[in-house]
C-alpha cells in the first residue's frame, strides 16, 4: 500500500454548527429572555478513506443529519471545515454543492419532483453542468435494478424501495466519489431494505464509492460500515472499525446504546433500561455532556469536557476509557 | 388450561371500494392467554393495524368486520353497539399507539385525563382519581409525578407522552392492551425502556398484550408468542424462539434473512424478491407465491392452508422442517 491510498478522501476538522433558536426579537424584549443557540454540531473530527463506508449512529437530535449536510456543502460550517479531496487535484468547488459529492435522503417521497419523468429527474445533475444527458438515465435504471421502461414514468408510479433506487441513481449520474446517505433506508420494510442496501454494497464495489452512511439502526450500521462514528448530543464519543466497536465499545454511551437495542437472539432478556434522556441541547450540560446518565461519572467529568483520545484501536472521548 | 383473554377466529376485514372487494385481514385466529405479549408483526400493510382496529371497534368505515368471532374473557364483542363498545374500551381495553399525541387531550393535564378516564370506568371520587392518577404516573416511571400531574402534555418530551399514555391505557385497570407500533417513534434507550414497562406492567397485572410492529427486533426482545402477517393472513404462528429461531414459512424465513441483525456476519442479505401484493390485486393461490422459493406445483392454485388457533404453526403447503434448519 502506497502512502497515496491512505490520504483520506474526507477530512472533517473541528465542524461546529450553530443554530440561532432565538424568539422572534419583540418577545425576547418583552418576556426579558437572552439569544437562545443550538448547538446542533459540536468540534467534530474525522476522516473518510477513500473507497470506505463510514457510519454515523446516535439518537435523533445528535447532529448526523447536520454533519452530512455540511459535508455535501448544503448547510455552512459555523466553525472548522471539510475537506474532499477532489479528483486530479483539483479545488473542490464550493457553492450549491461540492463536485463528486451527491446525497440520498431518507424520505424517497418528499426527495423526488412529482412533476417530473424519472429520466428527467436522473439526469438532472448531468443536465445542471451541461453535459450530455442521452441515455444517462436508461443506463442507470438498469444498474439500480429498474427497468428502461421506467424512465417515461412519474415518482408516484414506484414504490418507497423503487423511489429509492431512483434517487440511488440519480446520485450516480454525476459520477460522484462520495455518496452521503441520511437514513437511506428506514422508511423501508426490511425485506425492501435488503434490496436496497445489497445494491449500495453492489455500487460501491463497481464504481469504487465511498460512502458517508447515517443510520440509527445499529443493525444496519454494522452490516455496513467499515468505521463508526457515535455521536451524543452533537459531539463524536467513540469512532472504532465496526467489530472492534460492537466487541468492545468502550465509550459508556457506546455501552448503553448497544446493551438497550433489541438483540434478535435474547428472547425474553430481562434488560436493565438506560436511565435519563437526551438532555436540551439549547443548554447541554457541563464537561462531558453524558455525565448526568452516566454510571461512571466522577467529579472530573462535570468540570471538563474530555478530549477525542486514542484507545487501543479506537478513538474515545471520555476520561476513563481505557 | 386458563380461559384466553382474547380470542379471534377467523377474523375478517373487508373494504368495499369502487374497484372491488378488499380484504385487509382474511380469517386471522389467534388466543392470547393472561400475562401474554403476542407480537403481531409482518411489513406495511400486512393487515396488523386493521386486525388491532377491528379488535377494539375502531375500523374506519367503509372497512367493517365481515366475519368471524372476537372474544374478550370469555364474552363476544364484535357484534357490540357503539356505546357498549366505547365503554369496553378503556375499560377492558386499553390502547397505546404510534404516536403519542392521537392519545392525548393537549388542553388537558395529563392528571385530570388520567382521572377522567378513571372516574368514568371506576366507582370513585375525584380526589381518589386523582390520588390513582398519581401512582399511576409513578408506576410508568415519570419522575416527581406528584409534580407533574398537573402539566400539560406539550411539556414531556416523546418518551414521557408514551408512558403517559399507557398510564392512561392501564388505569382502569384493562385484562388487554393493544399497542399499535408504541416504540416506532422512539430513539432505541427510551424503546428499551417502553418495552421494559410493557413486559413489566404485563407480568405484575396479568395483562394480555397485543403488539403490533414491523420491527423484529423488538418482537424477540418482547414477545412470549409472535404471529407473522402477510397480506392480510397469518403466515406463521408460535412461540417466540421458535419462529424467529427455526422459522418453517418461507416468508418468515425471507424476512429473518432480510434482517441485519439477525442474519450477522453475512456479506449480503438474503433478498426476498419483489414487493407486498397491493389488496386489489392479490395473486391466486398462496399469496406469496410469487415471491416464495420454495413454492411447488399448485401454489399458484390452491390457496395456503389455514391455521386454526391450536392447529398447525405454518401456513404453507411445503413448511421448512426441522431438520432443514441451518444450526445457528
Ligand atoms: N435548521 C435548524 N434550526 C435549528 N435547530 C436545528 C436545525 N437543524 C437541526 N437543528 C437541531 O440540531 C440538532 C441536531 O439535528 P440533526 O437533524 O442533525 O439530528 P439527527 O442526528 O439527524 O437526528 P434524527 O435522527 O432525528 O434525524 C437537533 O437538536 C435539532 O433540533
Ligand atoms: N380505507 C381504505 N381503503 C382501502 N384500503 C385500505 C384502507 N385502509 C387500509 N387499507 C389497506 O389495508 C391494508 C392493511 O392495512 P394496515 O392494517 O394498516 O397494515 P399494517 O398495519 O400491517 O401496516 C393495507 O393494504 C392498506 O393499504
Ligand atoms: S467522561 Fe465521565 S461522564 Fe463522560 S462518559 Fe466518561 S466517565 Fe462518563
Ligand atoms: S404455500 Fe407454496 S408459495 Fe406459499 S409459502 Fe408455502 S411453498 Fe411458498
Ligand atoms: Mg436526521
Ligand atoms: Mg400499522
């Protein structure tokens, strides 16, 4: 392996969003409230190998949506950056969007225009840098497993799983190198996710994608990543190659997500529930933001937020990971 | 054997539509027993909701039940008026759905709803209905209930609405519950926690549960028995390790593959071709044919076996037997 491989195609550094969740201003002057901010992302670092799946997991509201949105140029960085490493060294171009970088979303209704044909819609991003967009769409239907027929067709004739194999292909027609994929299956049924997600396995080994994957199915997650990133309340805690975190998670948030998700293979287990809830982000504790729930906690962890630190194989941020 | 707390047999649900006849829930028999979690699971619009709907009186018309029986500890109740079935409800019944909020009054304390509900299924005052109102709180897990009692729904985040709701769905004290898909909407810690409440509440009381989802995750994690749905009937019925651990109905096979979780450490999952039926256009025969691999000479002909309520735990002309089973 050349050092060349193992420049990443991503690098995430130190990406914070910030949301103004203020009151209008006339009611902050009359009800005497402050500026309200959100801290949606929260100093998150990370790299992306080229031709690798990496997976983000956590709760709702822990800010993966938001990471993959300012990956794919869609939403600004308040503080820190990502870089993708364009091809031929190139500039990545900002604006819209950045080249080589398209999105699949979780909701295949709401994603795909209902005005347009499907051959339209897919060879949108071509048809956007003026290229040549014959036959872009009928090669692609067939990739994805539709068939060529289906191009003169509209969004509300498919399916959730066939919309979705639409908006897979539409993501390809720029021929992209990373693919951000929020939740691309989990308005699905299982049987049609399976389809789904063995075809995005299929994609990525022929056109040698990466994959930024969002999900907060950790079944899904562990079928699929190389890497996991876990996120709490906005910060990354744990990133670990996907069997070492699920044989050894050593984050204490880690440990509680895997021991409260349903296991296929426990019937009956008596399990010992997580305590708490995700606390407002509008005002997220002190130090480390899991402390208040965590069965470790000491003084320390109220006091100081603990730093990402290497552990083992893994990359923890918690003072007493070991 | 103790009585069951519910019964079905043969079950049906039909929708008149200009294009036809529907039939979202076709001959469906099942028991639960006292102190039983029965998970009802299978994909979208396999009929789950429907039969849960019909159980409790609440189908939208035109959907009507068609035929067969329901019992409820021993007494008939498909055949009840509105108003009697209104009182079963809450009463014998209780209900817990996906979201939170269809459950709630959002102009009302979650402590006089809950009273309310009390007062009107138990002979006592209001100041011993709000006493109840309180412990009941408490026994789902709010914290400070005394405190809480008088907030308003908007104040509780999605994991306390639901265990309002079903302090609302037990507090008279019902011999069923029906929750339709409780923890769909849920984050997995406070799911684990609502499913740890359900099995609690269901083991101390001797409530039967009904549990719908589509997640079989949460149908190991739960369920004493599981029954799997397809196209509006009974695909595959028993106990809970022996259907998601040697499943004999290739679509529970098929499903089990599809699952992640479940099928670890394979590069890809198994695929069941193809899609759910549309109701309107259910193919003859079994209608899973088209997607089964194991199908057989006539099972684009004869239509699946039934499955009585202690009969046979597949409905499948060619079932994956025992010794088919791949060793875990
Ligand atoms: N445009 C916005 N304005 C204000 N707050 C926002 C905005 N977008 C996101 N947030 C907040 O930022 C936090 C992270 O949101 P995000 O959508 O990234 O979460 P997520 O991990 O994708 O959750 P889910 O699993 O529910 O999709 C949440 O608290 C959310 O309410
Ligand atoms: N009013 C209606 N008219 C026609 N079909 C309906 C109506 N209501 C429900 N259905 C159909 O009944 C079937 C069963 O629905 P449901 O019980 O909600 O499924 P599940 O809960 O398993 O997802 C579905 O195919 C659904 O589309
Ligand atoms: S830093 Fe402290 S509170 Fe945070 S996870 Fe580690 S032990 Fe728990
Ligand atoms: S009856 Fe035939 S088609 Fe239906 S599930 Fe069994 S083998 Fe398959
Ligand atoms: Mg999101
Ligand atoms: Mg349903």
């Amino acid at each position: 392996m050349t050092d060349e491989t193992k420049v990443p195609l991503v690098r995430v550094s130190n990406l914070t969003r910030i949301f103004d969740v203020s009151k209008p201003w006339l009611n902050r002057v009359i009800e005497r409230l402050p500026r309200a901010r959100l801290t949606a992302v929260s100093n998150v670092s990370f790299d992306i190998p080229d031709r690798s799946v990496y997976a983000l997991v956590g709760e709702s509201g822990s800010g993966k949506s938001t990471i993959g949105k300012m990956v794919v140029g869609l939403l600004d960085a308040s503080e820190g950056e990502v870089e993708v490493r364009a091809p031929d060294g190139q500039d990545d171009a900002r604006g819209a969007g950045r080249t080589g970088v398209q999105m699949i979303f979780q909701d295949p209704y709401a994603s795909l225009n209902p005005r347009w044909r499907v051959r339209d819609i897919i060879a949108e991003p071509v048809a956007a840098r003026g290229g040549d967009t014959k036959g872009v769409a009928e090669a692609l239907l067939e990739q994805v497993g539709l068939s060529v027929e289906d191009a003169g067709k509209f969004p509300h004739e498919f399916s959730g799983g066939q919309r979705q194999r639409i908006c897979i292909a539409r993501a390809l027609a720029d021929n992209p190198r990373l693919i951000v994929c929020d939740e691309p299956t989990s308005a699905l049924d299982v049987s049609v996710q399976a389809q789904v997600l063995n075809l995005m396995s299929d994609l990525r080994e022929e056109f040698g994608l990466t994959y930024l994957f969002i999900s907060h199915d950790l079944t899904v997650v562990q079928h699929m990543a190389d890497t996991i990133g876990v996120l709490y309340l906005g910060r990354l805690v744990e990133e670990a190659g996907a069997d070492d975190l699920f044989e050894t998670p050593r984050h204490p948030y880690t440990q509680m997500l895997f021991e409260a998700a349903p296991r296929m293979d426990a019937y009956g287990r008596d399990v010992e529930p997580p305590q708490g809830e995700i606390p407002d982000p509008i005002n997220p504790p002190t130090g480390c933001a899991f402390h208040p729930r965590c069965p470790r906690a000491v003084d320390r962890c109220a006091a100081e937020r603990p730093e990402m630190r290497r552990v083992g194989t893994s990359r923890v941020a918690c003072h007493l990971a070991e | 054997m103790t009585e069951p707390t519910l019964s079905l047999r043969g079950l049906t649900v039909e929708i008149p539509t200009r294009h036809g006849l529907l039939r979202p829930v076709d001959k469906v028999s099942y028991d639960i027993a006292p102190g039983e979690i029965l998970g009802v699971v299978g994909e979208s619009g396999a009929g789950k909701s429907m039969a849960g709907n019909a159980v409790i009186g609440l189908l939208n018309r035109p959907a009507r039940i068609a035929g067969g029986e329901v019992w409820l500890n021993g007494t008939r109740i498909d055949q009840l008026g509105r108003e009697p079935m209104r009182k079963l409800r809450g009463k014998q019944i209780g209900m817990v759905f996906q979201d939170p909020l269809t459950s709630l009054n959002p102009l009302l304390t979650v402590g006089d709803q809950i009273s309310e509900t009390i007062l009107e299924h138990l002979p006592l005052s209001r100041a011993q209905a709000r006493e109840r109102a309180i412990a009941a709180l408490d026994e789902v897990g709010i914290p400070a209930a005394k405190d809480r009692v008088d907030s308003y729904p908007h104040a509780f985040s999605g994991g306390m609405r639901q265990r309002v709701v079903i302090a609302l769905a037990l507090c008279a004290e019902p011999s069923l519950i029906i929750a339709d898909e409780p923890t769909t909407a849920l984050d997995v810690s406070v799911q684990a926690q609502i499913i740890a409440l359900l099995k609690r509440l269901c083991r101390d009381r001797g409530t039967a549960v009904m549990l719908v989802t589509h997640d079989m995750g949460v149908i190991a994690e739960a369920a004493d028995r599981v029954a799997v749905m397809y196209a509006g009937r009974l695909a595959e019925i028993g106990p809970v390790a022996d259907v998601l651990g040697a499943p004999r109905h290739p679509y529970t096979v098929g499903l089990m593959g599809s699952t992640p979780g479940a099928s670890r450490g394979q590069r890809r999952l198994t695929q069941i071709p193809g899609a759910m039926p549309r109701l309107g256009a259910l193919p003859q025969g079994c209608a899973f044919h088209p997607r089964c691999p194991r199908r057989g000479l006539n099972c684009d002909v004869d239509p699946a076996p039934g499955l009585e309520a202690d009969g046979d735990r597949s409905a499948c002309w060619f079932p994956v037997s025992d010794s088919e089973q791949v060793p875990a």
